[in-house]
C-alpha cells in the first residue's frame, strides 16, 4: 500500500509539473501573439507611410508637369517675341 501511495504521489507530482509546463506555454503563446500583433501593427502603420510617399511623388509629378507646361508656354512666348523683334 505505501508503494502505491508512493506511486499515486508521484503521478499527481507529475501532472502538476506538466500542468506547470502546459501554462508555460500558454504564456509564451500568448506573448508571441503580442508580438505577432505588434509586426501587423507596425507593417500597417508602414503602409500607411508608403501610401503617403506615393501620393506625395504623384503631387510631385503633377507640380513637375505644370512646369514644364510653364516652361513650353514661355518658350512659346519667347518664340513669339523673336518673331515679332525680327519683322
């Protein structure tokens, strides 16, 4: 009977250890789901930044369109006056 009880103390030995391990686990699962979370975040906000880079480049290439319309216009008017000087 003492071997038994000797038995069973072990068995409820092990278990709580394993119980201990199994909330270890959870522990580092729930700490990697932190951190996992925190990546989507980050890669969210860097979106958000690249989406904000391309709107400025397209503002950018618009400004860069518009002078080189000016400039075409100028040379236009530039062209004109030599025209005219020249008569």
């Amino acid at each position: 009977m003492n071997e038994a009880r000797k038995l069973i103390n072990e068995v409820i030995f092990l278990v709580n250890e394993a119980r201990k391990l199994i909330n270890e686990v959870i522990f580092l699962v729930n700490e990697a789901q932190k951190l996992v979370n925190e990546v989507i975040f980050l890669v969210n906000e860097a979106r958000k930044l690249v989406n904000e880079v391309i709107f400025l480049v397209n503002e950018a290439q618009k400004l860069i369109n518009e002078v080189i319309f000016l400039v075409n216009e100028a040379r236009k008017l530039v062209n004109e006056v030599i025209f005219l000087v020249k008569q």
